[in-house]
C-alpha cells in the first residue's frame, strides 16, 4: 500500500524517538511506513531508498539519526522529496552532536531540521502533516481543529493564582 510518509532511521535504538513523527501522523489519519535505513552500516539500502522514494509514492520523508548523523542530508542529496531531519538525542554529546550534523547542510542541499529528541520527532510528523494539508482540505481541518483544542487546553489552566 502507497502511503504519503517515509520514516526511516539509522538504527532500531532511535525507534523509541522516532515512533513519536509517526504517532503524530496517525493522529491525523495520514499514512506512514517507517525502517531503518543507515548510512554508515548499509549504503547500499540508503541509494536504493532515497532513489526509489518518489517512485513509490512517497511525498516526504522524515529521517532520523544520532551522533554522526549524516543519514537525512544523504538522503536529500539524492531525492527531490522534501526531507526534515530529526536529530536524535546521543548518549556521548546528548544530541548537539547529532544536530550540528544535520542543520549545516551546504547551500543548494535542504533538510528541515528539527529539534534534538522526542519533541522534534513529533513535530516532523505534526510539520509533515501540515506540509500535505496545505493541499488537502479535509486534512487541514483536521489539523486546525486539534490546534484550536490545544488552545482551549491551555486557556482552561492560564489562571495560575493571585496573592
Ligand atoms: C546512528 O548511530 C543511529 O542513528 C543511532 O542514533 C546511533 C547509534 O546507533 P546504535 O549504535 O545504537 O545502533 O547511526
């Protein structure tokens, strides 16, 4: 079955992190398919996918990794799908290490990059989401609703007290 996400990772330790991008697209019924596909351990895999991506029906690809996390610029480098990049957090340099590798990316290659951890893998799937609503109507509204729900959340707790 064709569905619109990619998810893929550079290990199955990141898949704690990035189950979050694909709980955030279940949330708003779009389709995702999530593997692991490394740069450094199988390079093969990694031109097979990011050649094949747009053929398979893929519109965007969310790609996650650690530390020296060279997996979602590879992967931009050989697809015209838009590609965001979630820095996972790293054990040795919690993370930094594993954004600055993905955000300097050199002019004329994009990745979208997110924030280091749980917060930025969902927000790849939240961002992905709005990405494909912006020319999905019934998706749109979806999103809009949620976002007008999460409002009335906070504003039902804004009050905090007076002394
Ligand atoms: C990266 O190395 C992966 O994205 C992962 O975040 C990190 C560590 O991988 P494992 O040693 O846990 O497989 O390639």
């Amino acid at each position: 079955m064709t569905v619109p996400v990619a998810v893929v990772m550079g290990s199955q330790s990141d898949w704690d992190t990035m189950k979050e991008a694909c709980d955030a697209l279940s949330q708003f019924a779009v389709g995702w398919k999530a593997q692991v596909v490394s740069a450094h351990r199988t390079p093969e895999r990694l031109f097979e996918f990011s050649r094949n991506a747009a053929d398979e029906g893929y519109r965007i690809i969310i790609a996650g990794a650690g530390g020296a996390a060279h997996l979602p610029g590879m992967i931009a480098s050989m697809t015209p799908l838009p590609v965001l990049g979630v820095p996972v957090q790293s054990r040795a340099l919690s993370g930094l290490d594993s954004l600055l590798s993905i955000v300097q990316m050199p002019k004329g290659v994009a990745v979208g990059t997110l924030a280091i951890g749980t917060a930025g893998a969902y927000n790849a799937g939240l961002l992905a989401a709005q990405m494909l609503g912006s020319h999905d109507d019934a998706l749109r509204q979806r999103i809009a609703e949620w976002k007008a729900a999460r409002a009335d959340e906070v504003l039902a707790n804004a009050d905090l007290g007076q002394g």
